[in-house]
C-alpha cells in the first residue's frame, strides 16, 4: 500500500523551547519495491528545556540509527518485535548514561511505528500516543504510562475524573529517567486500505478530544493538512505545552465530509496481555461454583422426598382393602 506522511511540531504559547522530537523513514519509490520498511517516531523530554530535548533526540538518534543498520533485509515478525524491545532499551541507557554525566534527571516518551507492508508495530514508553482510525472509527492502541491510567485501571476514578487531573501527566514509566524501564511486547495491528495511523504527543491530546481528531482527518483533503490544523486548534486552545502529531495514511481514505459528532471513539485496551486471560477465568470459575450449588441444592432435595416415600405416597395393600370396604354398602 502507498503511504502518504503529515507531520508537525510546534513550541505552542507557553513554553521556550521546543522539547519534542520526531522521525519519519519512508522509502523513496525506488526503494518501495524491495524489502524495505517504514518507521515514525514520536517523543516527549522531559527536564528542562536543553535536557528534555537532549532526552527526546537521543532517543530518537538511537532508534533511526539501529533502523539504518538493521532494518535492510527481510525481517520476521519476531525479529521486528526484538529489534523494537532493544532499541528501546539502548535508548534507555544512552539517555539515562547522559543524565548521569550531566548530573541533571532527564527523560522522554518514546511511540514507535515499525511498518511492514500492511502491518504495523507499536513499541511505546510514557504517555505520546498511537492512534488507529478506520471508516469513523478511532481507537488509542497505546496505554498511558501515568498515575491517571493506574488509577481507572484500579477503578478508583473514571476516565472523565482524570480527563483534567495533575496525574495525568506523572509517568510511571519513561525513558531514560531510570536505568532500567519495563516496556511492554510490542503491539501489532493489520492495516487496511484508507486506515490512518496518528502519532503524538500530549500537548495534542490534553487540549483535543479524539473524536476531534478523527473528525479533522476526515474533513481535511490529506494528512499534512490535517496535522496542522490539529497543531493550530491546541494553540488556539491555550498551548500550554510542545504540540507533536504525525500522521500515516495507507491508501486512500474514503473521506467523510461533514463528520463530526458522529465520530466514534473505541476504548484502549490494556497492554498487559494477562488481563483478559484471568477475567475469563474467574468467569467461567463463578459459573462453575454456581452449577456445583445448583446440583448440591437438587441433590438434598431429591433425597429429602425420598426419605419421605415420594412425592406421591402409594397406598398399601390393607389401606386400600380398608377404602373399598368402607365404600361397600
């Protein structure tokens, strides 16, 4: 599939330097014929102004680099998926290396697109995010590493409650802020003709809502454009952080002129793979207790009536004699 590419990255109306860093590897026509792959990067730093930017092109540095020496022959879904776990992991170390020298924390979110043909694979720390639209539908595949997203998970608060809460931004995990990071097996997702794949940071989606987002696409004429008037809508909203958002278009979207409300927002899953595994479980371990009490209960029952003689005691031999004595004139 042809892959038409929107980006843009803006300092917004508050802060005095741009700390968001992004990478686009896309293969010239010449090259989209051979074993060739496609790579967006997206990344937030954190720790001031010339440390979190330091953080976020470090990072993006050390994956671009090992995509240039590794990702030139065909590769295997099981190779692609390593190649993300340890790019993610030297980007982890270089960072949190640099920190060190610097006697200064730094850190950055880090979301990556590794595409293959009409597959691609998310690999992602800290709270950019990844999102999936297809037709008028628009899903978050990536999971915000923050103590908002712990909260829902543990049902504490809804996703409204934190939609505007401080914790929404304090990461529980980061590149580069500890010298080891937990990173989640990386995410794969089949494409489809006219799917759009939107990378971005938070000072997107603090200010713009994603059925927004969906809905810009649509009634934009490409990606770029699109990219743009998302990056203009959170200005003019406030700005109050780095605004970063790429967008992918595979094929050609079938555009929905007019599309607004109608917009369907789809819920993000857990990454933890588990999760749903052990719903199931105590499910279907519920349904069974409940059938063992139910043939408990119909056991003692059964047994009570038949102490009893039956439901329906039978008459013997001499109190049916008795009747029909009884009834003789």
């Amino acid at each position: 599939m042809d892959i038409s590419i929107g980006s843009k990255t803006d300092i917004g109306c508050v802060r005095e330097a741009n700390e968001d860093s992004l990478y686009i590897e896309l293969p010239s026509e010449a090259e989209a014929s051979s074993e060739r792959y496609t790579l967006l990067l997206v990344a937030d730093g954190m720790g001031g102004q010339v440390a979190g930017k330091e953080a976020s092109e470090t990072a993006v540095d050390i994956i671009k680099t090992r995509f240039a020496d590794t990702a030139k022959a065909e590769m295997s879904v099981e190779a692609i998926k390593e190649f993300i776990l340890a790019s993610f992991h030297e980007a982890n170390r270089a960072v949190f290396e640099r920190g060190k020298q610097k006697a200064v924390e730094m850190g950055t979110t880090l979301t990556a697109a590794f595409i293959d043909g009409n597959k691609a694979y998310l690999g992602h720390v800290g709270d950019s995010r990844a999102y999936h639209l297809r037709g008028r539908e628009i899903k978050q595949v990536t999971e915000d590493h923050t103590l908002a997203e712990d909260m829902v998970k543990q049902g504490k608060a809804t996703r409204e409650e934190v939609s505007t809460s401080p914790m929404r931004s304090m990461l529980t995990r980061s590149i580069g802020t500890k010298e080891e990071v937990a990173i989640d097996p990386p995410l794969g997702i089949e494409l489809e003709e006219g799917d759009v794949l939107v990378l971005c940071t938070d000072g997107l989606t603090n200010l713009v809502k994603e059925r927004e987002i969906l809905s810009t696409v649509h009634n934009t004429p490409n990606v770029q454009k699109a990219c743009a008037k998302l990056v203009d809508m959170a200005r003019k909203r406030g700005g109050d952080d780095n605004i970063t958002v790429l967008a992918a278009e595979f094929g050609a979207l079938q555009r929905i002129t007019g599309l607004g409300t109608r917009a369907k927002t789809v819920s993000v899953q857990s990454a933890q793979p588990g999760k749903e595994k052990k719903k199931r479980g105590v499910l279907i371990a519920s349904i069974g207790i409940l059938v063992a009490i139910f043939i408990f209960l119909a056991y003692l029952f059964v047994s009570y009536y038949r102490e009893q003689e039956g439901f329906y005691k039978r008459p013997t031999m001499e109190e049916k004699t008795d009747v029909e004595d009884a009834s003789s004139p």
